[in-house]
C-alpha cells in the first residue's frame, strides 16, 4: 500500500466521486462539442439549400425565355409558320420532361428501406428485452411513506 504523501490519499468515496464528476464534464463538453458541429454542419446545409432554390428558380423562370428563342430559333432555319414552331418547341419540352420523369420514376423505384439499420434495431430490442433489472430489497410502503414525509 502507498504512503500517504501530506494527506493527499484519498478514499475510495472521493476517488468514485472525482472520476464520475470527470466522466460527466468529459459528456457534456463530448456534447457541446457535438452539437458545436452540428450547428455549423446545418448552417452550411441551409445556405446550400437557399442557393440551390435560388438556382432552380431563375432555372424555372428562364424556361419560357428557352421555349421561345427555340420556337423563333426553328423559324428563322426552316421557315415554317411560327405557330407549328411553337408547337414544336412544346412538343420538345414535353419529351424533355417526359424522359426526366422516367429518369426519375427508375431511381425512385431502386430506393429501399434502410434493412442492416432495421435488422441492427431488431437485434438490438432482442437483447435489451432479455435483461432482467437487479433485484432490489422489497421495503415496507408505510415505512417508505412514513420516511418520505418526516
């Protein structure tokens, strides 16, 4: 056994008691510091999706501008009457729109559902459900009443 050195050796119930309060600012500061991340991570997330929506919007407005130069664009190389451009250049974006839908509707189809979370939650469940509690000494309640109220 070690010698005391100026009274620094300290109990068993102090040493408990220190690295529990050690383990419980190493949590939260593990938090803090959690959250600290994920802060900025959804800083960063909400200014890319502003952008993003800001994208597709002038996109979105400029689609018509695309219809007509390519409606005016057909005219001017074939000559046609600038109605049946117009319609050819609906029927273009009809098709576009069409086969982006497919594009879309293939990828969706692939999505499945998260399976090794799933199975790794269910496995979880099954071991969590077979722990029993520790047993603990059955007291008398109007003793336990009668403590809790003096």
């Amino acid at each position: 056994m070690s010698d005391p050195v100026n009274g620094a050796e300290r109990s068993l119930g102090q040493l408990v008691a220190s690295a529990t309060a050690e383990m419980s600012a190493l949590v939260h500061d593990e938090i803090a510091l959690a959250k600290a991340e994920i802060r900025e991570d959804v800083k960063r997330g909400a200014m890319g999706s502003a952008a993003g929506v800001a994208a597709a919007t002038v996109l979105l407005f400029s689609l018509p501008m695309l219809s007509f130069a390519l409606a005016y664009g057909i005219q001017a190389w074939s000559h046609w009457h600038i109605s049946v451009c117009f319609l050819l250049s609906f029927a273009a974006n009809v098709l576009l729109a069409g086969l982006l839908g497919l594009m879309a509707y293939a990828k969706f189809k692939k999505v499945k559902p998260p399976e090794k979370s799933i199975a790794s939650a269910k496995q979880t469940a099954a071991v969590i459900s077979t722990v029993k509690p520790h047993p603990r000494p059955v007291q008398d309640k109007a003793a336990a009443v009668g403590r809790s109220s003096a």
